[in-house]
C-alpha cells in the first residue's frame, strides 16, 4: 500500500505518461523547488510595492 498524497499535488504521469516514475520524481523536486523560488520572488516583489506605497502616502 502506498501513502497517499497531496490532494493539490500535480499526477504528472497525466502530463509525462511515457516518463519512468524515478524520472517523474525528479522532476516534481525540480518543479516543487521552482515554485518555491518563484513565490519568495512574488513575496518579495509584494513587500516591496507595498514599502513603496507606504512611502509615497508619507510624503503627500
């Protein structure tokens, strides 16, 4: 019996089905540490407008 799984988490053998699952593995902790790095970047990217818009109601 396997441990189930995320329900959010992606079943790439839909997209990839000809792919060997250790493949598949390796590309979910590929994908999983793209999407990690891509929200720290929104995050801060977010931090950042929201400082900027601090700002600019200090001045007026």
């Amino acid at each position: 019996m396997t441990a189930p799984r995320d329900p959010h988490e992606i079943d790439l053998s839909l997209a990839f089905p000809s792919l060997p699952e250790d493949w598949r593995e390796e590309m979910r902790d590929f994908l999983d540490g793209y999407c990690e790095i891509a929200l720290q970047v929104f995050e801060r990217l977010e931090q950042e407008r929201l400082r900027s818009i601090d700002r600019s109601r200090q001045t007026s």
